[in-house]
C-alpha cells in the first residue's frame, strides 16, 4: 500500500465535523476514486492526506494515516510533497499573472535541489504528457481554457516528480470531451510511470471507468467500496449516496 488511511476524523473549527470515519486504501500503482455528494468529505479527506486542513482551521482529531508505510498524519504538506505525495487541490489553481510554464516550474519548488537542465527536462516530460500545455506555455495561464488550466495544475504537481497524487475534482466545469482527455492522460500516467491516483469525483461515470478500486461517502463516512467495475454496477448508487445525479450518468 502505498497509502492507508484509519478511520480518520476531521474538525474544522473545532466544532464542525466534516469528516467522521473514514478509512481507506491506495496500492502501489492504483488509481482509487473517491465518490460522494457535496458536502459529503472528499475534499476534506483529501486535504488530511496531504496536511492542509491546518491551513483551514482543520485537525485531523482521531486516525491516523500511513504513507509508504510510515506514519504521517498531521505532517506538513511540504514534507510530504518531498517524499513524493501531492495534491492538486479543488478549483484547478493557477497563477493566472504567470505563463503557462512559470506555473509549471513553480511546482518543482518540492525538489529544491534540481538543477536547470533537469528542470528543463521535466519541462519537456510535462510537455509530452500536454501537448497543448506547450503550444501555450508562453500565454498567462489566467487567460487559457479551463480544461488548460486543470493541466497546468496537473502539471505543476507532476513536475516533482510525485508517486501519489491526488486529484480534487478535475472534471468540475469542464465538457466532456476534455474531462476524458485529462481521464486518459492520468490514466497513461499511471500504466506507464506507476504514479499512483487518489481522484475524488462527482463525475461518477468518468472516474469509475478510469478507476482501479473506488469508495464512496457519504456524510463524512465511507458507506461503500469496491472495485470500480463491481461499484458501477450499483444501480442504487447514484439515488442512495450521490445526491441523485442519475440523470447525468
Ligand atoms: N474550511 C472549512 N471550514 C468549515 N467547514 C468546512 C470547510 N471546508 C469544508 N467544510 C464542511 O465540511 C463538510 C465536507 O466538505 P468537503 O468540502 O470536504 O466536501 P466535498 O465532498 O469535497 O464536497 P464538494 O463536492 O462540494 O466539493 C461540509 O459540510 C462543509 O461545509
Ligand atoms: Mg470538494
């Protein structure tokens, strides 16, 4: 495993309980998916992985998480990021002032030691990955396409290098055809280099497709899981756990 999370707690605030049981696994190379409502804590569990609920008046009050088998809970999320695990968090954030690729080198800050021509390097590996990533990398990133900006924030986190990133809602706003475009590339990532995916999605379909194991939650629990395959099975699921999105899937 190369992430196990046990029976996590999180407070904001000290009094709003966002987060009230939820364990989970990632293997080494899978990509996991993480479904639920809104509200229903997958942002929050991903921000306790990476150590960014303290940004938010958050703790992690119960649980502990392990990553690479090693203890890690309530770390802070540069040294985590220099072991490896990453989050590109909810709302694709880029510096909308900075161009394409200073976005995407600011994210090699998690590997303080590299030097220029391996920057320029992981540039072109990122760039491979994104082609449009480079037909674009001198345009302020403020001004290209939502889809191109979900890229740049994937790209940024790819730059240093990570073995476990996690993905906050990456299809959010986009159409579809450059939801399953970014799908496929995390997905080529993950066959060809190992990096492993925790994914946390409205976008049932898509991310169930594109997912090795899934769990669902709801209200801050986890009230199912499953390989992907056998959970989109589940009639039930979209009425019963994901706010009735049926109509969509
Ligand atoms: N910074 C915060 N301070 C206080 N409460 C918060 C904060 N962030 C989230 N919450 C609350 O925690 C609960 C879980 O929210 P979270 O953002 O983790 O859900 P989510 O599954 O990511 O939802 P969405 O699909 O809308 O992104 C919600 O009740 C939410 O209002
Ligand atoms: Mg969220």
């Amino acid at each position: 495993m190369i992430l196990q999370v046990d029976d996590i707690e999180v407070l904001y605030e000290q009094v709003i309980l966002a987060v009230r049981n939820v364990s989970l696994a990632v293997g080494e190379g899978q990509v996991v998916a993480l479904l639920g409502a809104n509200g229903a804590g997958k942002s929050t569990s991903l921000k306790a992985i990476a150590g960014l609920v303290r940004a938010e008046r958050g703790e992690v009050v119960r649980g502990r998480i392990l990553y690479q088998g090693e203890e890690v809970t309530r770390r802070a999320p540069q040294a985590l990021a220099a072991r490896g695990l990453v989050q590109v968090l909810e709302g694709r954030h880029c510096f909308a002032h900075l161009s394409v690729e200073e976005n995407l080198l600011a994210g090699a800050f998690a590997r303080p030691r590299v030097s220029r021509a391996q920057l320029r390097e992981e540039l072109e590996r990122i760039y491979a990955w994104f082609p449009r990533l480079k037909t674009r990398r001198r345009s302020l990133a403020g001004y290209t396409s939502g889809g191109e900006q979900q890229m740049v924030a994937i790209g940024r986190a790819l730059i240093s290098r990570p073995r476990l990133v996690l993905l906050d809602e990456p299809s959010m706003g986009l159409a579809p055809q450059i939801v399953e475009e970014i799908f496929e590339i995390v997905a080529a990532l993950n066959r060809e280099e190992g990096v492993s995916f925790l994914i946390a999605e409205q976008n049932i379909e898509v991310a169930l497709r594109h997912a090795h194991h899934a769990y669902v939650l709801e209200s801050g629990r986890v009230v199912d899981q499953g390989p992907a395959q056998e959970i989109a099975r589940r009639e039930d699921l979209h009425a019963f756990y994901l706010g009735g999105q049926a109509a969509q899937g």
